[in-house]
C-alpha cells in the first residue's frame, strides 16, 4: 500500500501562489534550470560513469580567473570541469575538479539520504536493471533496493562517484 497521499501540482511544492498569478499577468523569474554542479577528485572515473549511464561529454575546461573568484567567494580557484548532458540536450552536470584552493571532505562518502542539502540527481531511463548492471563496473552499488511505485515506475538509488546519489526511474509501461 502507497503512503502518497496526493500527487503534487506546482502551487502544492511551495504552498504559495506565483506573484500576479490572479490578475492572469506572466512574470519569468528564471527562463530554465541550466545545470547542476558536482565537485569531483577524480574528473575521469565521473566522466566516464555518467557517459555509461547514458549522457554525453559536452566539452572540458579548465576555469580560473577574477570572475571565478568572484562568483564563488573563493580565492585562486583553478579548476577543470567537465559539462555532460542527456540525450535530449535538457539537462546538463557540470562536473568540477578543483585545483586550487584545495577539496574540502564533506564527510563521508557513504552518507544516508536524508542528509541536509543537496542530496540526488535523478534521471528517466529505459530499463532500470540493465542500468544498474552496466553502472556496477564503475563503481554503483545501490543505496536500498529496486523498489517498484504503484504500477507506474521502478525506482533505484545507486550511490556514484564521490558518493554521488543518483536516482534512476523507468516508468512501466
């Protein structure tokens, strides 16, 4: 038996209404969700994780300079990145291997997913278990079990490198 108690409509995620919603006016705050970040040690062994789950190497570059210190409120960053995208072109991971200054640990790598933050990526794949399956020589192990939701999807989370939590779901068809 399903605890879900009802399905979420966007006014249901943050319990407020958009800003003019009633007077029918359209306000973009965002035009889209560009990317996500992760920060890596070792840039390859991701790269070559999420290219076997299916996205495809976008480029590679290596940042440094005043705006990267600007933005993100560090000094001397130097850092090589990585940007992978899904086959749709919709969804990217920026993928970063700092240089300098050096990785803080966040703790360990084997966190629960009930973790405060950030805590998975998700993504629609055609079949879960061969998914996972092609995955384990990289390095996933799953987090639980392949759980199956009502009759509408399979659902998986593997943890990844770094310790990435990915959640993968195949709808059933």
């Amino acid at each position: 038996m399903s605890r879900t108690r009802h399905r979420l409509r966007p006014r249901d995620i943050s319990g407020h209404h958009r800003p003019h919603e009633e007077e029918g006016e359209t306000s973009m705050a965002i035009q889209r969700m560009d990317n996500v970040g992760i920060v890596v040690e070792d840039m390859d062994a991701a790269i070559a994780f999420f290219v076997e789950l299916g996205m495809e190497l976008e480029g590679r570059a290596e940042v440094e300079g005043l705006f990267a210190d600007q933005c993100t409120g560090l000094d001397g960053v130097r850092c090589d990145i990585a940007m992978v995208r899904t086959p749709d072109g919709h969804s990217r991971l920026e993928l970063a291997k700092y240089r300098s200054p050096a990785v803080i640990s966040a703790g360990p790598r084997n966190r629960p997913h009930n973790i405060l933050g950030t805590h998975r990526v998700m993504f629609a794949v055609d079949d879960l278990e061969d998914t996972v399956a092609r995955l384990r020589p990289h390095g996933a192990e799953l987090v639980g079990e392949i759980a199956r939701f009502e009759d509408s999807h399979l659902l998986c989370y593997i943890r990844g490198p770094e310790g990435i939590i990915v959640g993968l779901a195949e709808q059933l068809r």
